[in-house]
C-alpha cells in the first residue's frame, strides 16, 4: 500500500516546522514544537496503517481487518505528548514566574568547556610550541576559578 502524497507532505512541513521550533531559547516555542512534532509523527504511523474492516474475529473476514498496531502506537504517541507538554508547561510557567520570561539561558559549565574548546583550537600554521607557557591570561585565571568555585560548590 502507497501513502498518499498530501499525508508525506503534511508530515514533512510538521516535523520540519517541530525541529525548527524546539531549537529555540523560548520554553513557548520548544512546546510548540514538540506538540507539532508528535502530530506529525502520529501522522506518519498513521499512514502505516492499512484501512479495513475492525481488527475483531469473526466481524469481519480476516483480509479485510485494518493493521491496529499503528492505532495503538498512535494513542502511546498521543499519552507521550500530552505528558511532556505538560512537563514544559510547567517549566515555561515557573520560568515566566522566577524570571519573568522564558528564555533559556546559557549555563555557566557550558560556557566554560566552549571556551576551553576554543582555546585548545590552533590557526594553520600558528604552531609554536616555546611561546610563554606558564604565563596564565585573566580569562584563563578566571576559568580555573570558576571550576575550582563549581567543584566546591
């Protein structure tokens, strides 16, 4: 059995428009996408499934059953998406209320390892291994205090 077009269609602008929403800061935007990530994903189960006669013995001839494996699939889905909406409803709600906004903000321990990861990386060609090593710049002094503070804490 071949899916109809306009059902891969609404499936790719629902997933494509759910990734690009959850790569947001804003806890609202990420719970739109992660809910028009599920619809599109009980779309695609949807389209799994064979359309027929109900799956039960003896009401209908045993050719002529629909599939209900992607029906039960599909309310596990729905179950899973109403408890993570919920999940970050809760989130943006005791953001918005701490902080009056919901944007996620950067952690300090990530910060800290892209700098680490910046420092490590050498320009073609500027390799030079006698340059001043023991010297520490005040970035790196206060990247080692802010781990060492991290580390105590």
């Amino acid at each position: 059995m071949t899916p109809n077009l306009t059902y891969v269609i609404v499936v790719g602008v629902l997933v494509a428009a759910g990734v690009t929403l959850l790569l947001e800061r804003s806890l609202t935007r990420v719970l739109m996408g992660v809910i028009l990530l599920g619809n599109g994903a009980n779309l695609l189960l949807l389209t799994g499934g064979r359309a027929g006669g109900a799956p039960i013995v003896g009401s209908t001839p045993q050719e002529e059953m629909s599939d209900p494996l992607p029906q039960a699939m599909i309310l596990t889905a729905i179950v899973i998406t109403l408890g993570m909406t919920a999940f970050l409803l809760a989130l943006a709600y005791r953001s918005w209320h701490l902080n009056g906004h919901d944007e996620v903000q950067d952690d300090v321990e990530d910060r800290r390892i892209m700098e680490l990861a910046e420092r490590d990386e050498v320009p073609d060609g500027a390799e030079d291994d006698d340059d001043d090593d023991d010297t520490q710049t005040d970035n790196e002094r206060s990247l080692a205090a802010t781990a060492d503070a991290g580390r105590a804490g």
